[in-house]
C-alpha cells in the first residue's frame, strides 16, 4: 500500500450507528448497571444501617395497617348488628344479659350499652336514689367505657404517625452519610470524576427514595385510620346520648 493509500484511508470518515439503534443500546446499558441489591452491598455502612431501620420501620408499618383494617371494619359491623338489636324493640334487660355474657367479650356499642344499663340498674336498687341520681351515674360508666373503646381504637395509631413523619428525615440522614463518605473518598483521589462520585451519590440518594417508600403509606393510612376513629367516636357518643335519654323516660315512667 503506498502512502497515499494509506492518507486517504485514515481520513476516511467512521461510519457511526443510526440513532433508531445507538438509542435503545445507550437505555439498555443504563438500564442494566442500575441494581439496587449491589447498591445496597456496595454502599458503606452507615447508609446500610439507616435503610435496614427504615425496613424495619416500614414491616411495622404495614403490620399495623393490616391489623388496623380488620379492627375498624370489625368494629362498623359490631356496631351495625347491635343497633339493629337494640333499635329492633327488644326488651332491654333481655339485651343485657346477651351483653353481659362470660362467654363473650363485648366491645364498642356494646360495652357502652352494659356498662350503662349495669350501673342504672345497681343504683336502682339502692333506697333514697332519685332519677337524676342514677341516670348521672349510668352516663359516668358510659363515659369511661367510651374512653376506653376510643382509646382502642387509637392504639398504636401513634406509631404509625411517628413512622410517616421521621422516615423522610432519617432516609435524610442516610443521603448525608453517603454523600460525606463520597466527599471523604475523593479527598484520596488524584482526580475527580463522574465514575468515582456516582456510586456514593446514588446510595444517598437511594436512602431518600426509601424513607419516602416509607413515609407516604403510613401518612397515608394515619390520615385515614384517624378518619375512621372520629367517625367511630361520633357514633358511640350519640348512641349513649340517646341510651340516656331512654333511661331517663324510664326513671319518670317508674316514679
């Protein structure tokens, strides 16, 4: 081959990949050096500890979840079959003896229902009691039981509210540590390139991701369990407002 041969060879321009074909193998590199089991192996362990909390935090949270969509839709249907009981015209000392059971636990309407009609019915017995006497105290026991069921409703709803509120901040904490770590190990490097900061920058950044993965259900599902709650309460509150107003036509029918 001569020299010029060999010039015009080289000059010659590289014939370059049609953009239908560079495009989709450029997204298929990327999408291949993406994985996030070796981001998490390779990440350093302040950000491993951070993501491993803020798993545990999200297993509770959903556990909590679960557990609080039985209780609640169990507590509509308890309330739903008793009002349909006690509004039937049923006798209600018949009604009290179902709800005072051993065999059974009573809960929600229920329990306000017995533990009213069980406090009317003992200061009823008393000499020298007036009507007003024993409907105040029928309305005491109401009031504590209510306490007492709203506040079963509300367990561990607390928990729920403190994981949707600190899991973004604590996923923040993980960003920092992987950004420090990354900062720390360019400070060795004789050059600073994009492949070096890359990793350390994608693990903090990956810590944010998960504090928000567990962040927005619990938001979520706290905003609607206290929904729940405050609908619930509304409706004991008003059947022992009623209940009181029964006993007290039957205390002036019995005088």
């Amino acid at each position: 081959m001569s020299l010029v041969s060999a010039l015009i060879l080289a000059a010659a321009p590289v014939t370059e990949l049609p953009a239908e074909v560079a495009a989709p193998a450029a997204g298929e590199v990327a999408a291949q050096s993406l994985n996030y089991l070796d981001l998490m192996i390779h990440a350093s362990w302040p950000v491993k500890l951070i993501v491993a909390l803020l798993l545990a935090g999200s297993v509770a949270s959903w556990v909590i979840i679960f557990l609080k969509v039985r209780v609640y839709s169990r507590a509509n249907e308890d309330a739903d079959e008793f009002e349909s009981r006690f509004w039937s015209g049923v006798d209600l000392t018949q009604l009290y003896r179902a709800a005072s059971d051993r065999n059974r636990v009573v809960s929600g309407l229920e329990a306000i229902f017995e533990a009213g009609f069980r406090e009317y019915a003992r200061l009823r017995q008393k000499k020298g009691l007036d009507a007003r006497t024993q409907l105040e105290g029928a309305q005491r026991a109401m009031r504590a039981t209510f306490a007492r069921e709203v506040d079963r409703l509300e367990h561990h709803l607390e928990l729920l509210a403190n994981i949707g509120s600190t899991a973004p901040y604590v996923g923040l904490v993980g960003t920092v540590f992987g950004i420090m770590v990354t900062m720390h190990g360019l400070s060795t490097e004789q050059s600073a390139s994009i492949a070096a900061v890359a990793p350390g920058i994608s693990e903090a950044l990956f810590a944010t991701a998960i504090g928000l993965f567990v962040a927005i259900p619990a938001v979520w599902a706290y905003n609607r369990f206290a929904n729940r709650v405050e609908r619930l309460s509304v409706r004991y509150e008003t059947f022992a407002e009623e209940f009181s107003s029964i006993l007290q036509r039957q205390s002036h029918i019995e005088e």
